[in-house]
C-alpha cells in the first residue's frame, strides 16, 4: 500500500517550510531513512528522510513552494502501483501557477487543459475542497453562456480568499521571530493589507539585465530587513576599543584552547563582553510590546553568521551568561560551522535576545546594521586595525603609540532606549575588553 509523506513539523513554533529540492525523481528507488527532500525552514536547510522503502510514485508539491506542517508531499509505494483519484495525486510537473484548491484528478486536470479553465476559480464541492468532474463542467457551461468562452480574465483575489484558494500553500516563508502584519488601509467598511513598497523600476532592454531567482534565504532576509525597519525607529552609536590587552589575552590562551579542540576568535571576547554589558544594563536586553517593555530572563546571543553568496544566518548562543570564554568559544566554533554545512535545526536560530555582528571579518570599519526583530538592538564589530593613538603615560604624559583599535557600533530601537542608555551600554562593552584580564 502506498504511503503519504507529510511536510513535518519541525519544532513547536515552525508551521510551515519552504521545499527547496527534491532529492528523488518520480519511478526512482528510496529507501527507508534515505533523504528524500531538503526543506527550508527560518534559513535552516533540513533533509527529510522518507520514512518507508519504495518507489516514488509521485510528487505533490514542486520545489520552491512553501506549505504548512501536514501538508501532503508525496506517495512512495511499488513501482508501478495504481493510485485512485481519491489519493490526490497531480502531475509531478505541476506548475505553481496552475495548483488549484486540493487535489485534481488527471480526468479534471485533462478537461480544465482542454477547456482553458484556471482551476483556482473554479468552485470544488468534493472531500476537503477537491474539485470533481461535475464542478469544471458546471463551470464551464456557466462560462460559455456568460458569452466569455476562450476569454478568461483573472478576478483580483483578496488575500485572505487567495490563502484559501491554495489550501495552506502559502507562496511566501513565514518571517520569525515576528510575526509583522503588512499595513492595513481602510476600503469601505473593511480593512485591507497595503500593497508592499516598491521602487519604480525603469523600462530597460531584456538584452541587458538579467533576472536572478530568489532563493529562500534571500527572500526570508529581505522581508525581514524591510519588516525590522519598518517596526522600529533605529539609531546607531559607535565608540572604539583598544584591544590590547584581549590581543595579548588571546594570545597567551590559543594553544591552551587548542588543546581542547577550540578555536578562540576575537568574536568569544566581543561576545563576552556583550554578554556581561547585557546583566550591567538589562534594558537593553528587551523587546517591545504595546502593553509595555518585556524585560528577557535569558540571554541569548545571536550571532550573525555569513553563508558567503547563499545570505546569512543568525544561530542563537542559549543562556550565554552561563558559559566561560572556553564555552563560547566551542559555541562559536560548533554552531558557525554547523551553519555553513547546512546542519542546524530550526530551534537554533530562535530566541535570540541580543545579536552581535563581526563585519569586520571582511574588512568593514564600521557598519550600521540592522536589528534582529523583536530585540532591541544589535552590535556591530569592525575591523581591528594597528593605529596610532594618543595615550597617557604615568611619567611621560600624552605620547603617541600603536595599538590594535576596533569600532563598536551598537543600532538600537529609539522606543526602547535613549541615546544615553545606548551609550553607557556600549561604553561598558568598551571598558571591558580594554580592561580583559
């Protein structure tokens, strides 16, 4: 007997996921616990194994597509089994454009081609919305005597009715940690989400652009820089460190960590600092609500990690306060490289309270970045660079010395903090890697 595969959940607060490549053709051979598809969830690639042995017999929802938990994906069963119309099965080529409400059998599928019906109109009175045989001819005989046969205009579908059209195959990857509504317009007596801001685009010569898909990644931190910049008011201040004493610190201490199979990065001292900067100054250690500012028991450093053209990931340090420079360290090390080879789980890019940014790896002085909603701020680390500096010397006053410097940049939401708040934070980040013992 054939055997469904669902979309899994894959935590409590993941609904839903993005199929980004399937790992088997239709007629080809799986094996139990053998990868069958990759799925995307809130940036993090996961392998779906097939949980029976058997051939594919058919695949329901195309790459690219993005549908909830429990969602239908596919029947593995014996090469060449028969499956009836009530199993659902659709074209493994079915394109996005043309996947109706439910499931259609190959005979509606055959007649709505024919007939030139956009099945996504047509009404289905069948098990769960499926559209029968009855319902497209229904259709069809209404159409042709409303004298528009061969004339199909697509009605503009509201977006709560264009939701239940697909049957929980949303087109777009779901944005965590917040959930932001798109602004809502008043039209009549309802209220109806604004169309997403866009720059006009100029006519240019097919010839001289070329069109890159997005990717799911991409799309999920697009929609997310424009949601957080849209949420709050940010505000950057930069202030810079003499890392001399972290650099010797660190310099007496790698072969200790080595030995433990650690790798010790500036980013462990950054994050160090940011960690005790957080418990002197909780404030800064919140989100916003519209009751109030919630306060986070935890601290979770969030800690931005580039994927090279593929985007970015934030994979999250749980109660980070509780962990010494060796445990960040090891924490780094694991979840970067965990991130770069596509093996964190969904869980570990959640909860983040606190994020910190090294862009200074590539040669950035000084950014501006962008909060990661719903926390309160973020802090960007540039570059250390030897410069020359003016310092104070017991006996010989103000002289000029070399000293390995680096720019701090902390963005903050303006509703959260004020610019004071923001500086005494970041001026304790300061004085604690300038102070490291």
């Amino acid at each position: 007997m054939a055997v469904q595969i669902l979309m899994p959940q894959f935590g409590e607060s993941v609904v839903e996921g993005t199929i980004t490549k399937w790992l088997k053709s239709v007629g080809e051979r799986v094996e139990e616990f053998e990868p069958l598809l990759e799925v995307n969830t809130d940036k993090v690639d996961t392998e779906v194994p097939s949980p029976a042995a058997g051939t594919l017999l058919a695949v329901l929802v195309p790459e690219g597509t993005t549908v909830r938990a429990g969602t239908p994906l596919a029947w593995i069963g014996e090469a060449g089994e028969l499956l009836d119309e009530a199993a659902g099965v659709s074209a493994a080529t079915m394109d996005i454009g043309e996947r109706p409400a439910g499931f259609i059998s190959p005979l509606v599928r055959r007649i709505a081609r024919e007939h030139q019906v956009d099945l996504r109109l047509v009404q289905g009175s069948g098990e769960k919305g499926r559209i029968t045989k009855k319902d497209i001819q229904a259709y069809i005989e209404k159409r042709d005597r409303a004298g528009e046969a061969g004339k199909l205009v697509q009605p503009a579908v509201p977006p709560a009715t264009a939701a239940e059209a697909l049957e929980g195959l949303p087109v777009s990857p779901s944005i965590e940690p917040q959930q932001v509504a798109r602004p809502m317009r008043a039209t009549g007596a309802e209220l109806t989400p604004s169309p997403p801001l866009s720059a006009p685009v100029e006519e240019i010569s097919p010839s001289a652009e070329t069109l890159l898909p997005l990717n799911p990644v991409r799309r999920a931190i697009a929609e997310h820089m424009v949601i957080s910049k849209r949420t709050s008011p940010h505000v950057t201040t930069v202030m810079e460190a003499d890392l001399s004493r972290v650099t010797a610190h660190r310099q007496s201490n790698k072969e200790a960590f080595a030995r433990d199979g650690v790798n010790l990065t500036f980013t462990a001292y950054f994050i160090a600092a940011a960690v005790q900067a957080l418990k002197a100054h909780p404030l800064v250690n919140s989100s916003w609500s519209e009751e109030g500012i919630l306060l986070h028991r935890q601290i979770n450093i969030g800690m931005a990690t580039s994927l090279g053209e593929e985007g970015l990931i934030v994979p999250v340090i749980k109660d980070a306060d509780r962990l010494s420079l060796l445990g960040l360290a090891r924490a780094i090390n694991d979840l970067a490289a965990r991130a770069r080879q596509k093996k964190l789980q969904p869980e570990e890019v959640k909860g983040g309270t606190f994020t910190v940014t090294n862009h200074g790896v590539t040669g950035s002085l000084f950014a501006t970045p962008i909060i990661n909603q719903p926390q309160c701020a973020i802090l960007g680390v540039g570059a250390i660079q030897k410069r020359a500096v003016v310092v104070s010397h017991p006996e010989l006053g103000d002289v000029i010395a070399i000293r390995p410097m680096v720019y701090l940049s902390l963005t903050f939401d303006h509703r959260i903090l004020d610019g004071a708040a923001a500086d005494n934070f970041l001026r304790k980040v300061v004085e604690l890697l300038e102070n490291w013992s």
